[in-house]
C-alpha cells in the first residue's frame, strides 16, 4: 500500500516526529513512523477463542502469528461492516514484539513539532490527555497524535466522541 509523503523543508528541525496519519471513524489520528513496521491490505482474521474484546483474532504474516486489534473497537467506536482497509503492524506493543492494528484509512506521513504544540486539552473526541501525545493540523482538521503504547496496553475503557 502506498503511502503520500509530504516532501521534507530545506533545514527541519531535529525537535520534529514524524508520524503516520490515517482515518477512523471519520476522525484523524497520527502514530510514531517508528513504530510502524510495515502497512499491509486488510484480511479477515482468525478468530480465537477467550480473547480480549478489542483483539479481532490473529494472523499469520512472514511465518509468524499476530494478535489484530481493532482501533475502532478499542475506541469504542461501531463497526458497521468491514471498514478496515489496512493494517499497521506495530513493534514494540507492551508485551507483544508485534501488534497489528487495523485502521479505517492510511493518508499520508506528516512532521509534527512537539515542542510547538499546544498542551492537549484533558479530552480530545473523549479520549483522556493520557493517551494523547499531542494535537496537531492538517487541513485545517485535527489530528490526534496518539500514545499507542499506552492506548493498547491500557485497559481502561475508551469511548470516540463524534
């Protein structure tokens, strides 16, 4: 799958993250570009028995079985169908060496500059500032700049405002 990259200024900062925005839900969402390992095409899941109610199931990618979490779910968002369209695979996930992450719509890597943006307010589309590495623009819209790490080992409930 392939992924727009906005072209990089003449003399960016060090300070900057670069991130990976995608859609769900209809909102924007960013992760760190170095927590994903690659962008794979959805594919159904097998389903396992006893797992978590945000783990889809499993699949299987290079030889190796790995759990799929549905962001949607973890935010407690409905799925009406199947409106995943990728998968982020993402390293370094709690305990998990890799974690997929299935996601409505991959748009484009972006440069956020923490140290330029503003103090997230204590709920951003109702998920607590804990969750939240910053709040970025593009577009004119926001993106919500997530702590994947503490959003997927975390199991306090979380639920997407509209």
């Amino acid at each position: 799958m392939a992924v727009q990259t906005e072209p990089t200024p003449p003399g960016v900062a060090a300070a900057e993250a670069t991130v990976l925005m995608f859609l769900v839900a209809g909102k924007q969402f960013a992760v760190d570009l170095d927590r994903v390992q690659q962008i794979l095409e959805y594919q159904p899941p097998t389903r396992t028995p006893r797992r978590p109610p945000n783990v889809e199931g499993i699949i299987r990618h290079k030889g190796r079985y790995l759990p799929l979490v549905s962001l949607r779910r973890r935010l407690g968002v409905e799925e009406p169908g199947s409106t995943s369209s990728a998968i982020l695979l993402l390293s370094s996930i709690g305990r998990d060496p890799l974690v997929g992450l299935t996601v409505d719509q991959v748009l484009r890597v972006l440069l956020l500059a923490p140290d330029k943006l503003p103090p997230p307010p204590p709920r951003v589309f109702g998920i607590r500032v804990e969750f939240i590495r910053g709040v970025g623009n593009a577009g004119g819209r926001p993106v919500v700049w997530l702590d994947v790490v503490k959003l997927l080992t975390s199991d306090e409930p979380i639920t997407l405002l509209a």
